[in-house]
C-alpha cells in the first residue's frame, strides 16, 4: 500500500494522512467527499488515485479546505462524509463530542438539510440564529430521537379521554419516525430560545408551540442516539434566495465564514421539506403539505386569516 504524500492545506501548512489522524484522539474519516471536485486526506489512498487529487485542484482549488479538519484550536469547519445508510456512523463521533461542546453544524435529515445544535447549550441556540440570521420573534424546531422526547419537551401528542376526543397519538406513532414536523404545546422543558419573541434585550414571553420531528434518516438517527438531549433545528436555505440548498459543499461554502463548525455530507439531496400538521386545534391541520402524505386523518386547510402565524411555525422546518 502507498503511503499518501503530505497535502497542503487551506492554511498553507503541509500534513500527511497519518499526521492528520493522529492529531484528533476520536477515529474517523474526516476529509472532502469521494466526488471529483475534492481530495481527501482521512485515509490513506492507492497511488492511482493521486491524478485524480490533481485533477480536483485545478478543477476546484477552494474547496480544497474541506480536506483538513477545521474544528480545532485555531478554529474552523470540519468536514464529514458518512455513508447514507449509515454503515459508517462511527464517523460521527467527533461531530457528537463538538455538538456536545456547544458547536453548531449541519446534517442531513429524511427531507431536507438542517442547521443544528444542543437543546442544552443556550449560547449555541443564539449562535445558531445569528448564523442562520433568524429573528428572535421566530420560533425554532427540535429533532428528537423517540416519542419519549416529544412527551419531555411538549405537552405530547392528544390520547384520548373517553370523551369524544380522538386519540391521536395511535395514528401518529404509525408515520413517526417520518417526513412529518408536528406542532405540538411546549413544555416547560424547551429551551425558551425556541419560544422567544420581540428583541434580544426583550424577556421571555409565555411558552407556546414549537415543531418536533422523528426524522427517518440513517445518519441524523445515529447522530440523535448519541445525543443526551434533542437537537435544535431550523432548514438550510440559501442566504440570498431563500431557496432549499441540497449540496453540503455549496452550504459549507456558504455558511462556514459564517460561523458554522461542521458539515455532514451525506450526499446531494433533493428539495423536499416535511409536511407541516399542526396539533394544537381541535383537528390536526395541514399548515404545509411536503413530502410526507396527507392522511385521513389530517385536515388540509386554506384559511388565510392564520396565515402571518403559520409562517413563523413552519418557517424552521425541515
């Protein structure tokens, strides 16, 4: 096997495939995806790969920076590619151990892609809006690994009483985990970042709604059943256009001199966010029909008068 000739990096300093494993104490691949515009120095890579390295460089010589970790002392992007199946989730440890330490960074989801963070650092959520540039007035949506997390973090899913009101949760566990962002009553447990209106120097008004998903995606799965606590989320959407960015190499060039701490490439996605239900009516309302199917149980409803508020709920939805 050829051992990789050391590789420059985006801060002009010379490191080898070995060096560059042995400087973080967590294994993984951490480098640029297999795709022709990028080289990667994770691992180490037959000699006849070498042309294609050259051939990346004069294709494409800023993304060259995807190569070398970022997250270190010095600062800066760390870039994952993991397989979309999830076979090498191993990978993701050191995305875990920088969420844990208040990071902020994207990952894929069953929809779309989405900026996330820990539900228990509040200077993450903060840095999380400033990157995104959200409005303080927007409430924000959580990832959660099991029902167990939506019944701590919102006042769950409607069971019935035996009084005419229907028990919701017996459908809803059969499209969860799922393309589905339900908004559901906050507990006292949400960070009340995700519930905040008026300005920063405002106080903290009464909790309301905010948007929960199970989403049914191999890597953010493994990512979340590491996690001790949900994932703040708010969708990927271009600075400029407003429009759904489906490329983790065009949001790492977008949003990492923004400030954002990793990306987790996995793979080129297509623009189609979830179906938004609303859960806190007396019927469970289609606010934005996605991906996910309209049920039978689920009602598909054009009032306008809502329609300032439902923005806000739906506006962080991936």
């Amino acid at each position: 096997m050829a051992v990789q000739p050391p590789v420059k990096n985006f801060h002009g300093d010379r490191c080898g495939a070995s060096s560059f494993l042995n400087s973080r104490s967590v294994p993984g691949h951490v480098g640029a995806p297999s795709r022709s515009r990028f080289c990667s120095v994770g691992s180490l890579a037959p000699a006849r790969r070498f042309p294609v390295l050259a051939l990346a460089v004069k294709r494409s010589p800023k993304r060259l920076k995807y190569a070398t970790p970022r997250f270190t002392k010095e600062g800066g992007l760390l870039y994952v590619e993991v397989d979309p199946l999830g076979g090498d989730s191993w990978k993701l440890d050191p995305v875990v151990d920088l969420l844990r330490e208040g990071a902020v960074g994207v990952i894929p989801t069953d929809t779309t892609y989405a900026i996330v963070c820990d539900s228990k650092s509040h200077s993450a959520i903060e840095r999380l809006r400033r990157i995104k540039d959200i409005a303080p007035s927007k409430p924000l949506s959580i990832l959660c690994r099991s029902f167990r997390d939506i019944d701590t973090y919102t006042m769950g899913f409607p069971r019935g009483d035996g009084q005419g009101h229907t028990n919701i949760f017996r459908v809803v566990k059969h499209c969860l985990p799922g393309p589905y962002t339900f908004i559901l009553t906050a507990s006292k447990e949400l960070p009340k970042q995700c519930t905040r209106y008026g300005t920063t120097a405002a106080k903290f008004a009464p909790r309301k709604s905010v948007g929960v998903r199970i989403p049914d995606d191999a890597i953010c799965q493994a990512i979340l059943e590491r996690m001790d606590s949900p994932l703040i989320s708010t969708s990927v959407k271009g600075p400029k256009n407003d429009e759904w960015m489906i490329d983790p190499v065009v949001i790492a060039d977008s949003y990492g001199p923004e400030g954002l701490d990793f990306v987790v490439d996995g793979g080129i996605r297509v623009a189609d966010p979830s179906t938004v239900v609303d859960m806190t009516g007396h019927y469970p309302k289609i606010l934005r029909q996605g991906k996910g199917p309209k049920l039978p149980w689920m009602v598909a409803e054009d009032d306008e008068e809502s329609a300032s508020n439902e923005k806000d709920l739906i506006a962080g939805a991936t």
